[in-house]
C-alpha cells in the first residue's frame, strides 16, 4: 500500500528491481545453511534472533523448531540495507518528472492488455467493492507493470535484515519490519509456502499488488475460489484482493477522487489548507471561505477535501482537492505523487480500451 496501513512506506515499495522467480510450495525442508558458510551472514547463530523465534513462536502458534530453522536460513542482505535509506537530502520532488514514469506508453499497452483480458474479474470487483476497474489497473500498473516486476530479493532476506539490522541514519522502523517478518512465516505456513523461496521487494512486498505480509494475511482474498489467495499468478485474486484493500480503507463507491482547484492568492490561507496534508479535512463551504476556487461539482462535494500539492521542481507547484477516495489511495502508498500516478495511468488505460471497443 497494499498499510494499521501496512504497506504504506515512504517510498514506493514496488519498484524494487528483477523478475519474480516461481513460488515453491514447501516440500522437504532443505538445511539451514551454516553460519561459517563462506561469503554468507546468516542469522542462525544470534542470541537475539534465537528469542525472538521463540516469542512469535508462541504468539502466532508456529512450530517454534521450524520457526528457529527457518531463520537460521536468512541471510544478511547489504542492498537491502542500503536500498531502504531516503533520498539524499535536498533532492528536489518534481511530479512532471515522476508522472512521466509511470503513464508511459509501454505501461499504457501493458494496461490495456490486462484490463482486457481480466475484465470479467475487474467488472465484478467493482461490484463487490464500488473501486472502479481504472483504480485497480492503476494501482497493479503502478507497482509492477502488471506482474513484470516483482522483485527478486528472498523476502525472508529482506525482512530479516530490516528487523535485525536496520541501518542507522533515518527513522528506526526495527519494530514494524519484525511485525512483517511475523506474518511472513503465518502466511506461509498458511499457504504451505516455503519461506527460503518466495520473492519479493527490497521491502518485503511480494506479488503483482506489493502486498506486505501482514497485508497479505488481512486483505488478500481467494477471488477465483481455488482455495488459495495467489497474488504472484492469480490476476483475479490480485484484482479482488486490491478492491478489498481499499474498501478497508475507506473507498466510497461513486465518489470521484479529486476536483480541480485554484488555490488562494493569500499564502496563509493557502497555508491553512495545506496544513493538513493530504488528509480531507475542510468542508467545500471552508475551502471558498479560505480563498480556493473549486468547479460547481465539487462545491456539491458531501464530504472532506483535502488541498493537495504536487511541486514540479522549479516549476510552479500543481495542485487538486482530494477526496476521501484519494485519500484511500495514498493508504496504499503514503505519497500524493503515487495517488496521481495510479490515478492518470488508470484513466489512459480507460481511454484506450474505451476508444478501442
């Protein structure tokens, strides 16, 4: 996210490099690999790493020997590390720049073929769910280029690096990483997975939708009724599961996600509004008071918005109204930029498949 808002990182968790080998469900259990073991740092020989396998152990009721097994496996990962620090500081947000990331033609073509061919399960998502199909091919578009790019670091790597060896030099986030780690080895013991094989982001996302673990177990559903909620190879259950996703965090059918807006000349009232962030906080009745020009429509608008900016640079900033439903979004990815991304590329998508029916 899709996120507690579980997938929602600073940064975008699904960008993470490399191709997404097969799923292997667990069969028999391969050996720890030993902690002398030339050029590897494994985790199997560390006091804390040892109590820690006991307590979630006993938590989530996990055979505790396969617990302490399974991360006796895990391995040191320095990309990892490094690839969860910030930017640099200083380094400037441009939303052109970013925008022409994502709605692009090659995602656009891998857009159209996607809501094509899954239109059944996009269609019935939205019953289910009122998200509309744009949203879901945005959000899967957004993040992997539908299924392209799943990332290829050994999520059990990943997590255990993060929640053992979190690197200095920005916000500690050792305990939300061993949360994850937790509902990593329940949904493979649920899934009958085995957690040495399954891959995924730098961060721990995993399948076409980035889903976290803990996301996983909580809003992941069997969509197509096979028994298994498959967000590597299953489009359906990836549709269905993101739908959900955003109904939990308050997508309203019908509702748009933003208005135009031209925001105050005065900038402390433009600051009044944007203090919030990206939060719907003032009524339409508020944002007219404060200064803002908004459409007919969105005066007529029943709920919260929020005053979004969107810096270009040096360019002047670009701004819209959020509504709860950009709101949801940005549970998925705590970022406004991200929203628009999956917003914009989800209406070209539209575009194509409408104009080509």
């Amino acid at each position: 996210m899709l996120r507690p808002v579980l997938p929602t990182l600073s940064l975008l968790l699904a960008l993470s490099l490399g191709l997404l080998p097969p799923v292997v469900c667990a069969g028999p259990r391969s050996r720890a690999v030993s902690d002398q073991a030339p050029d590897l740092v494994t985790y199997g020989s560390r006091a804390d790493v040892q109590a820690y396998a006991e307590e979630i152990a006993a938590r989530h009721q996990l055979d505790a020997a396969w617990t302490r097994e399974v991360l006796a496996r895990a391995r040191y990962v320095p990309a990892v590390a490094r690839l969860i620090m910030p930017p640099p500081a200083g380094t400037a947000k441009n939303w052109a720049a970013y925008r022409s990331r994502f709605i692009e033609p090659r995602r656009i073509r891998a857009g159209v073929e996607f809501w094509r061919t899954h239109e059944r399960w996009l269609k019935q998502a939205q019953e289910m769910y009122g998200v509309p199909p744009e949203i879901v091919v945005g959000i899967v578009g957004v993040e992997t280029l539908y299924g392209q790019h799943m990332g290829n670091f050994r999520v059990l790597d990943a997590l255990a690096t993060l929640s053992f060896d979190f690197p200095a030099g920005r916000k500690d986030r050792t305990a939300f990483f061993r949360d994850e780690l937790a509902q990593f080895l329940v949904m493979c013991r649920s899934e009958g997975l085995d957690p040495a094989e399954v891959r995924g982001s730098y961060a721990g996302a995993m399948g076409m939708p980035q889903f976290m673990p803990s996301s996983w177990n909580r809003f992941a559903v069997d969509f197509d009724g096979d028994g298994h909620a498959d967000l590597h190879r299953s489009a359906a259950d990836v549709i269905g599961s993101v739908a959900h996703y955003l109904a939990e965090f308050g997508w309203q059918r019908g509702q748009p996600t933003h208005y135009e807006v031209s925001v105050p000349a005065d900038t402390a009232q433009r600051a009044v509004l944007l203090g919030p962030d990206i939060l719907p906080s003032f009524s339409p009745q508020e944002f007219l008071e404060l200064g803002a020009a908004l459409p007919e429509e969105a005066q007529r608008h029943p709920g919260k918005l929020a005053l979004v900016e969107l810096q270009n640079g040096e360019a002047a900033p670009s701004y819209v109204a959020g509504t709860e439903n950009f709101y949801a979004i940005t549970r998925y990815n705590w970022s406004s930029y991200y929203a628009m991304a999956v917003i914009e590329l989800g209406r070209a998508v539209a575009a194509v498949v409408s104009a080509t029916r």
